[in-house]
C-alpha cells in the first residue's frame, strides 16, 4: 500500500554513510496533522490482524506504535537496543545495511499465547524487523503481522520476514 506520503519524508544522501540515502521522517512527527494521518492508517493496517498487543522497535518505531496503542486500546512491548532494557533479557543479533546491532526484549513480558503485531518506520534489508519477529517469537508470542511507515522495496526485505508486511510507503529505486 502506498499513500502517496512521500511529501512529508525528507531524504538525505550518504547518512549515516557513504552509499546510503536516508529517509527523515521527522517532517510527520512534527506536525500533529500528519502524525495523526500516519498512526491512523497504522492503525487501519494492523486491525486486521486482532492484534492483542502492539511491538515498537527503537527508536523510531516507538514513536508511532504508542499512538496507535492507544486507538487501539492495546498494550505495548517494546523491543529496544542491546543494554537499554533492566532484568533479565532474551537477544538477537543481526546485520544491517552498514553494520550490526542487537535487540531485546525482557524475558518477563507476558507473552505466551498473544498475538503481536510489530510496527516499525522502516523496512530496508528486514534485519531489524527479523531480529524482533525472532525474539517475539522466541518468548511465546505470535506475530501475526509488521506494518513500516517506509519500505525499500528494492533491498527484498520482505522476504526474511514470516509474517505478513504492510508499508505506507514504497520505495523502488
């Protein structure tokens, strides 16, 4: 699904990088209309699902599932970087398009059984977003789909991912 956002997203070349064209959605989240905008058809891609509860990614994800939670009268578990998460924690290690990283969550979260939908601002290779479809998983839950804000269709990100994936935006260049 594309909505034709492509207004409200600025890019930047060769950030954080040479080689990499990074896409700035600081333009949506500084204006309430559009922010609205976005978490509603966040919010329209994910009811499909029956999502018990929502996963934001860090950092950009967050800003985006919080909102929605709450149209939604959901909960959300938040799945952040290595080390900024107290107690006992379960990880996944991945690559990016220009590194590696790693995610986790706390391994106390009541998980078992629910169904989970991940949201995040963007899909590119699919390493964030199989890092936390794996540690959802992983802790007893089920996703049952991820909707991105901005999808790079031509890195085929999609297709690490076991759930189904919605994007608000697509990019195929």
């Amino acid at each position: 699904m594309s909505n034709k956002l492509d207004d409200w997203i600025q890019t930047y070349p060769n950030f954080p990088k040479s080689g990499i064209l990074f896409y700035d959605i600081s333009p949506i989240i500084e204006r309430p209309d559009r922010l609205r905008t976005v978490c509603e058809l966040i919010r329209d891609s994910v009811a499909e699902w029956k999502p018990d509860l929502l996963a934001g990614i860090d950092s950009r994800g967050f800003l985006f599932t919080t909102p929605v939670s709450l149209m939604m009268d959901l909960g959300v578990v938040m799945v952040r970087k290595k080390g900024k998460l107290p107690g006992d924690v379960r990880e996944e290690s991945y690559a990016l398009e220009y590194g590696e990283a790693t995610l986790a969550i706390q391994k106390d979260r009541d998980l078992g059984g629910k169904r989970v939908a991940l949201i995040d601002d963007l899909l590119a290779t699919g390493g964030t977003l199989t890092a936390a479809e794996k540690l959802l998983n992983n802790s007893g839950a089920q996703v049952v789909g991820t909707v991105v804000l901005i999808e790079l269709e031509l890195l085929n990100g999609r297709r690490n991912l076991k759930s189904p994936v919605k994007s608000l935006q697509i990019y195929d260049e």
